[in-house]
C-alpha cells in the first residue's frame, strides 16, 4: 500500500510539473526568440537549496580566462596570473593616456588623472566681431551642454496680436527645421546621446542640448539648424496652439498666483504686467506661422547683440570655433517694436477663479502679498535674497530632515503656529530694471482674511525689528549652500553663465558671491524692508471661493495704521 501511495505521489507530482511547464511555455514563447535566442526552449527556474547538491552535482563545464597569449587558464591558476599581472602595473610607468576602459581616449574626452592635476576650471568670456558672447567653463565631465540664451521673452508681445508669442515659439522648440523634421531631429538626439531643453520667460529665453561630450560638434550644429533656420509649418503651428490650451487645464495654481501678482503689481497695460502664460479658454487664433516667424526674426535672427552661445564641460576654444562657424554671420538690425517703456509699480489687486478637475485640493485658496524690489543691478539684490532666505517656508507637511528651512521664520511663527495654514512661503521675482518679493500662503477660504493678516505681520516685524544673529547666520548659509550645491549640475551651471552674462556682460565667481553673502547685516534687512513697506501692497488670490479675500485698499490700510 505503501509503494502505491508513493507512486500515485510521484505520478500526481510529475502532472503537476507538466502542466506547469506546459503554461510557462504558453507564457514564454512570443519572448523566446528575444530572451533566449540560442535556445530551443525556455529554461526552467528552480530553487534547490546549496548545502543539498554540493558534491554530488558535477559541473557540466569549467570556467576559462583567455589572457591576451592565447592560453586557456583555468581558476586554479588565476592567483598565478593575478600576481603576475599586479607584478606587470607596478613596473610600468604611470601615464596620463593610459584609460582603465580604452585603450586610446578620444580627443574629445578629459584626461583620466587625478582631480588635482586637472587645472583649476574658471569661466572664460569672448565676444564675437557681431556682438555675440561665448562663454564656457571646464568640468572635466563625458557630458556637455551647449545652447544660447537670448532677450527673447513676452515682455516684448506688442498687443494683443502677439500675445503668447513668446511660449508658442517654446512649445515649438526643437522641431521642423528647413532640413529635416521634427522626428528627424529627436532621433539625431537619441543617437547621440542628448537631451533638449527649452525655457522661455518674461526678459529671457534658454534653449540648449545635453550630449555626449564627443558629440558636441553635431549638437551645435543641430542647434544652429533649429535655431536660424526653423520651418514654422502651420499644421505644425496649429497642433503647438492646442498643446498650450491643454496644458493651461492643468497648470497649478501657484503658478496662476504667480501671473497674478504680475498683474496686480505692473497692470496689464505694462510689459511686465500682461500675462506670459496663456490662461484656459483663450483663443490663440491670432497666432499664425507668418507672424511667428516674423517675431523670432524680429527678436532673436535680427539681434545677436543679446545672444549669448554658453558651454558647461567644453573647452573655449572650441565654443568659440563652433559659435563663429554657426553664428558669426548674424547681422543686427534695429526694430522699434525692441524698445520698451520703464515698468512702473503701481500696487493694485488681481484675483483668479481657478477650478481645475485635474487638482486635488481645489477647496483651498491661495493669496500672496508683494512689494517692489530692486532689479538685477540694484544694490541690495543679495540683501533681498538674504531676506527671502531668512523667511524660508514651505508646506505644512515636511518630511522633515537638515536643509529643509524647518526653523526659518514662516515655519516657526506661521506653519507651527497656525493649524489652518497649509503653506507659507517668502517669493521674489527679479528683472533687468526692477523686482518684487513678498508672501505667499495657502489656507482654506475662509481663514483668507487672516492668512493675509499673519503675513502681512511677518513683513512689518523685518521692518521695525531686527532679526538676532543666529536666524542671519542661518540665512547666509542657506543661501551659500544652495548657490554652490545648485551648480553642481551642469545644466545649472550653463544657466547661470549664459544668464549673468547676458545681464551683466561678465560672469561674478563664486568667492565673490559668497563673500557678499556674508556682508549682509541685519541692517540691511530692515533698509530693504521699510523701503519696500513705503509703496501699497499689490494683492493676488487665487481660488475656487475668493468670496473671503479682502480688498487691496483694506490690506494697504493696515500698513497706514
């Protein structure tokens, strides 16, 4: 009984074992000549314990190693040949071309040596005889960016007519050129190993490849194509227009807070007040190819004095080359639609009904406060920076960890104190002629009237007390800390060459900027702040229910009281 009981086992577990094969075949053959092109069918996967089949089971093979003589080893013999081989590297000399994973390095790549025989990288500038800036600096990396950063930017959209000019063209960056389309230009990409990027804003537009470092000749040439001879198709054009209208459906609402501070701090009339981003439901039907066209010509072909060719990980001289080869030939030329009015702050109030199906927590509504602020070549450009530091802030929730700004002031005296707070954070926004900064929280409608309160109090304290020593020396770190660890990356690094560059004509090193980091007092805190305190607030809301906002003549009467 006993035999039969374990046949009937064995033959019921040889079924099972068959028809488990039998539907992992099933599972496995479209894959098999993908996985296992050798193979006649798929292999199985079992779990067998070591300790039961070691020394029963014989290898079916044995290892070899083939050294560069020809003979096969076997494992018993590696420690000879491995004493051999560490004989061999300590006798020959060290040399700078020796590569661990070449055996020639390409021209292209940096020298395998230790950091510090690498001279000291520093950021080198050059002007072409057209007015076109080169600026690079080394990295010693296998992956560079190149691109141009130009005055390109919605603050120069005359009307109606133009409006959204300057994020259409963004949203056609990259495509269809006069020699191949825009497939054609994401496959050169893959093949090379790069990546587009494309940013456009208020005073400035970025456009730039991330690539291998040898391939960095035919990236700028790919850029130099889609940049000077782009074909602004109209089919191509109308599908640009309906991906604007679709992504403004989804764009979040502290972005929306951001273009209404715009406009309640300038006004529409003025160029920095009209709106970058094109808000849902509008029409973008006066867009057309031809108009397109003639504002990149007019703002950026016709303009290469407010160009500038940047490179992070690329020897200078060899920008220079590619920048005078592709974009030597530019000529500029005068457009009155270039010159603009000084932008005027005025205070005023901007509130935005937002309701999007694709926002979770559309109950809440977001309200912000600003003042004026100096420009890119104000004086207390660092204090203002200081400043915003020092108020840090976030969201209610944090995960928590160092250099999070747990203890900056917004967390501490709003976020820690206030329960109805959900974020609370310090803004600013910097041009060539003038700025903003200010406060910007998220509650529930109802707390509005008080959030706006709460911060309102948090800028009057900057004003009339000064802050202690230990909240200054915490912001001046910060702040040094995420200037340094932001240009760790290569990307950072192009943006921020390309961008002080256009803007100042040089580039300032980070010694210096950390050295005026730290010449920030607590005095000039509250210079900055009373300064700002002297003109009206300008107030945005953003929301669902603004029933609970109050009016900007309220919020200005606190600060007159």
């Amino acid at each position: 009984v006993n035999n039969n009981n374990n046949n009937n086992h064995n033959n019921s577990q040889q079924s099972v074992a068959h028809v488990r094969r039998f539907f992992s075949l099933l599972q496995q053959e479209e894959y098999k000549s993908l996985e296992y092109p050798n193979a006649k069918e798929p292999p199985e996967i079992t779990k067998t314990v070591a300790s039961q089949v070691r020394g029963q089971a014989p290898r079916k093979s044995q290892d070899v190693v083939v050294p560069e003589g020809g003979t096969t080893l076997t494992p018993t013999e590696l420690p000879a040949l491995s004493a051999e081989f560490v004989q061999s590297l300590k006798a020959r000399p060290f040399s700078p071309g020796v590569s661990a994973i070449t055996k020639e390095i390409p021209p292209a790549i940096p020298p395998n040596v230790p950091a510090h025989e690498l001279e000291t990288p520093h950021t080198m500038v050059t002007q072409l005889d057209n007015g076109v800036r080169v600026v690079s600096m080394e990295t010693y990396g296998q992956v560079s960016v190149v691109g141009a950063v130009s005055a390109l930017g919605s603050q120069w959209e005359q009307g109606p007519s133009q409006a959204h000019s300057t994020q259409l063209l963004e949203a056609l960056a990259f495509g269809t050129t006069q020699k191949r389309d825009g497939l054609a230009v994401a496959h050169a990409l893959q093949d090379w190993g790069g990546t587009r990027f494309v940013n456009s804003g208020r005073e400035q537009s970025l456009h730039c490849i991330d690539v291998l470092r040898p391939n960095v000749d035919k990236a700028m040439g790919l850029l130099t194509e889609c940049l000077l001879e782009p074909l602004f198709d109209p089919l191509e054009v109308e599908e640009a227009k309906q991906v604007i209208q679709h992504q403004a459906m989804d764009l979040p609402p502290e972005l929306w807070l951001g273009e209404a501070l715009q406009v309640a701090a300038y006004g529409e009339d003025q160029s920095l007040g009209q709106p970058h981003f094109c808000p849902p439901g509008t029409t973008l039907d006066h867009l057309t190819a031809a108009s397109i066209e003639q504002y990149w010509k007019t703002h950026f072909l016709d303009n290469p004095r407010e160009i500038v060719i940047a490179g992070a990980g690329v020897r200078h001289d060899t920008l220079i080359r590619l920048a005078e080869q592709n974009f030597g030939h530019l000529q500029h030329q005068d457009h009155p639609e270039r010159k603009l009015k000084p932008t005027v702050y005025r205070g005023g109030q901007c509130n935005i009904p937002h309701s999007s199906p694709h926002t979770e927590d559309d109950e809440f509504v977001r309200v912000g406060l600003v003042w004026p602020a100096c420009g890119w070549h104000g004086d207390d450009l660092v204090a203002t920076c200081v400043l915003q530091t020092l108020l840090g802030g976030g969201n209610s929730f944090s995960a928590g960890g160092p250099g999070k700004g747990m203890y900056s002031r917004l967390y501490r005296h709003v976020l820690n104190g206030y329960k109805w707070a959900e974020s609370a954070e310090a803004t600013t926004a910097f041009y060539n002629d003038t700025g903003l900064w200010g406060l910007t929280g998220k509650c529930v409608p109802k707390q509005a009237t008080n959030l706006i309160k709460v911060l309102a109090e948090q800028a009057v304290r900057l004003a009339i007390q000064p802050v202690t020593d230990e909240e200054l020396d915490r912001a001046r770190n910060m702040l040094k800390n995420n200037v340094l660890t932001q240009l760790e990356s290569r990307l950072v690094l192009f943006e921020d060459m390309g961008r002080q560059v256009l803007t100042y004509g040089k580039r300032e090193d980070m010694l210096t900027t950390c050295t005026r980091i730290d010449s920030i007092t607590q005095e000039d805190l509250m210079r900055v702040a009373r300064m700002s305190l002297q003109h009206p607030p300008s107030l945005a809301a953003v929301g669902k229910n603004l029933d609970y906002v109050p009016r900007q003549d309220e919020v200005a009467a606190w600060f007159r009281g």
